[in-house]
C-alpha cells in the first residue's frame, strides 16, 4: 500500500500496516518484527504510529534560521527510562540532513532518555545506544 506517511516528506512513501500498527517503510517493520521476537510484549503495543516531533531548532523570526524537527520512528517506555528509536539503512545513516538532525536531538537528551540507532547492515541489526552525545554501547 503507498500513502503519505506520518513524517509527511515531499514524495509519498511505501507504508506497511501490520496488526494495526502502520510503518513508514519495510525496514521499520522488519525491526518491529525483530524486536518482537526478542520482547514479546511488544506485540501488544497500538501507539507506535503516534510519535511526537521535536523542534530541534525553532522558527527564528529574525534570523534566516529555519525550524528543524526530528521524528524517530518508534520511542519506548522502560520504566522511567525513555528510549528513542531511529532505524536507518547503511546509506541513510550517513546523509547529512539525517546526521545534524541527529546531534541536535542528542544535545537535548535527558538523562532518563536513550537513542538507539539500529542499520540493518550485512543482514543484521548493529545498534548503537546514546546517551545525550554519549555513546553507551
């Protein structure tokens, strides 16, 4: 199925609706089935198509800044812990719209919040962990 996805974006994208849920791409859907494996709680979970944008740098109406948002493609509770999750492939990953995004969203973690960015690289998930613009593992 193609509609506009939850990002919005300029082209409409190839979502993937599975158990309710609807995924803005193939690879998204591909780490939720992995993660469900993994944490078969998941698989109850119906609020991952509702995730929030975050101004990483607001409108400036005097400068020629323009606002810049960031939307991660899942966020997860674990306890008091909040966690970011980003997934990319190897090529996406490097962009550099994506990467200053990236390190804007990472300046403005807490520490109660993590960002895991998960490339399926090789056929494999590697994830990195952050914590703010630390890497934890």
């Amino acid at each position: 199925m193609t509609k506009q996805s939850k990002k919005g974006g300029n082209r409409p994208r190839k979502v993937i609706e599975y158990a309710g849920i609807t995924f803005d791409s193939a690879l998204e859907f591909e780490y939720f089935k992995a993660q469900i494996q993994l944490h078969p709680s998941l698989a109850k979970c119906k609020t991952l198509d509702i995730i929030p944008s975050f101004d990483v740098i607001k409108d400036g109406k005097q400068s020629k800044v323009r606002a810049l948002t960031y939307t991660p493609d899942f966020v997860r509770s674990q306890g008091t812990s909040i966690i970011y999750i980003e997934v990319k492939s190897p090529f996406t990953a490097k962009k550099t719209d994506y990467v200053l995004r990236k390190k804007l969203f990472l300046r403005n973690l807490k520490s109660n919040e993590y960002f895991i960015e998960a490339v399926k690289e090789k056929g494999a998930w590697v994830e990195t962990v952050y914590q703010g613009m630390k890497e934890v593992w």
